[in-house]
C-alpha cells in the first residue's frame, strides 16, 4: 500500500499563458513523486479539478503548459460550449 504524506503548500494562484490556474494542494507520493491538485480557468469556462503527476517542477511546468493548451484549444475549436463539456469531464 503507498502511503500518502501530504506536502503543505498554501493555496496558490497563478497565470499560464493566458489561463489561470490554482493550485490546490500538493501531496507527496514519494522521494521524487507528487501530485499536484489544480483548477484551470479562461475567459469564463472553469475545469473541474485535476491532478498532474510530476517528479520535479520542471516536469511540472511543462505538464501544466499542456493541459492549459489543451483547455484553450477547445475553447478556440469550439466556443465555451465546448470547452465546458470537455474540461468537466
């Protein structure tokens, strides 16, 4: 069974590439394995929570770049209609 230490990080808010995005939590699975708690938001769609696995903070970044891209794809493809149906899955 692993065992779960979470890592206490204050809420955080921040901005990639024109998506905010807040960072809920992090929990630490193990030496170099954490998942990281966030909830994406652009323009007036809001994703539910999702959780990206990382070994470091550049692993981290660069995860977090995609799922931004990804929720500003839909929203471009389209519309909010879209992208919300997507992103609350």
């Amino acid at each position: 069974m692993v065992e779960l230490t979470k890592v206490i990080v204050p809420p955080l808010r921040t901005v990639v590439d024109g998506v905010v995005v807040d960072i809920i939590e992090v929990l630490k699975i193990s030496d170099n394995d954490y998942n990281v708690l966030c909830i994406a938001r652009y323009k007036d769609v809001s994703s539910s929570p999702f959780f990206i696995n990382a070994s470091n903070t550049e692993e981290f970044k660069a995860k977090l770049k995609v799922e931004v891209s990804k929720l500003k794809l839909f929203y471009f493809l389209g519309g909010r209609e879209l992208a919300e149906e997507v992103v609350r899955r």
